[in-house]
C-alpha cells in the first residue's frame, strides 16, 4: 500500500459526517486545542503524543497540494 492509497483511506474513512463528529470528539478529549503543558513533564509528554496523532489524522485529510502549500510558508 502506497502513502497515497493509505492518504485515500483516511479521506473514505472520516471525510464525511460521522467522521467529522468522531474527529471533533478525539479533538475535545486530547488536547489539541489546547494546552498540553503539566507540571509533571512526563503528562505534558503524554499528552503531546496524544496531540500529534490528531494532527497526523488531520495531516491525512488534506490534499497533498496543501500540505505542500503548509510546508512553503514555514
């Protein structure tokens, strides 16, 4: 399987309604809007993980010709 077959799975899998709700739902639970700072630094680890498979899902969703346009502007 390809990065762009597995890309198209993702997009089958959650780009639609009930995807969008089981997204919002993960993004409410794990911190991705907000802050994953703790005084125990190995929380703030913890959690961060928990962000970063959010925005490797999210990172899937997009074309690759945005995660291009996302990278240029850095």
């Amino acid at each position: 399987m390809t990065p762009e077959d597995l890309r198209t799975i993702y997009k089958v899998v959650l780009n639609n309604k009930d995807g969008e709700k089981i997204i919002s739902d993960l993004e409410a639970r794990f911190h991705f809007y907000g802050s994953t700072f703790s005084a125990d630094p190995n929380e703030t680890s913890y959690r961060e993980g928990q962000r970063t498979v959010l925005l490797f899902i999210r990172s899937m969703l997009r074309d690759r010709k945005q995660l291009e346009d996302i990278i240029s502007n850095e």
